[in-house]
C-alpha cells in the first residue's frame, strides 16, 4: 500500500503536561529525556509519534506524516496542485507542505539502503 500515515507529531507548550494528559487518555507510553524537547509516544509496541515542545513564537497542532517514494516528486505535485512547500527536504527523509488550505502536512520516505 502507498501512501500511509506513518509519524504523527503534537506540538505542546509543556511536555510533562501534555505527557500525563495522553498517558491518562489513551494509555500511551511517552518517553523522553527532561532536557530534550521531543519526546516519543508508543501506543503500544512501538513509538508511532511524538510531542514536541514547540517555543512561544511558533504555532502548535498536530502534524501528520504521510510515506511517500519520493519527497521531490511529491512536493513538485503539490505545488502543480496549488499547495506550498513548507519544509524543503531535511536529509533526505522529512519535507512538509501546506495544501490550498493552508493545513500542514508532513511527508517521509524510508532510509535507502
């Protein structure tokens, strides 16, 4: 199957409150170390996410990530859509957009080997 969700990312303020939120919530294991600000969520078996402690000046939400075979190809389509390149490329591994209206979107293809 092409196109899955892969990764989703909560941006917060505070880690340690938003931990016990979805620790109580849903029964998540959040794992982190107090000095870094992005934290791991495992539903149960492995980490499907993160929180990550977002500084004043930048807006919070959700961030979903979706696997792609190609960051370049799917920006490139994206922009033929009428979306907007958010983030180019980081690694190779990680780029984001925004589609027309205006919802952020991550995408991710594996690691070559």
């Amino acid at each position: 199957m092409k196109n899955l969700f892969h990764w989703v990312e909560i941006r917060t303020r505070d880690l340690e409150k938003a931990k016990k939120f979805y620790e109580s919530l849903f029964d998540w294991k959040i794992t982190g170390e107090e000095n870094k600000n992005y934290w791991l969520i495992d539903p149960g078996g492995e980490p499907r996410g993160g929180m990550w402690q977002f500084p004043e000046n930048k807006p919070l939400g959700v961030v979903v990530y979706v696997q792609v075979d190609s960051l370049e190809d799917t920006l490139e389509k994206v922009k033929k859509l009428g979306g907007k390149v958010v983030l180019r490329p980081i690694g190779e591994r990680y780029a984001a957009f925004a589609d027309p209206e205006g919802n952020i979107i991550g995408i991710w293809t594996p690691e070559k080997k």
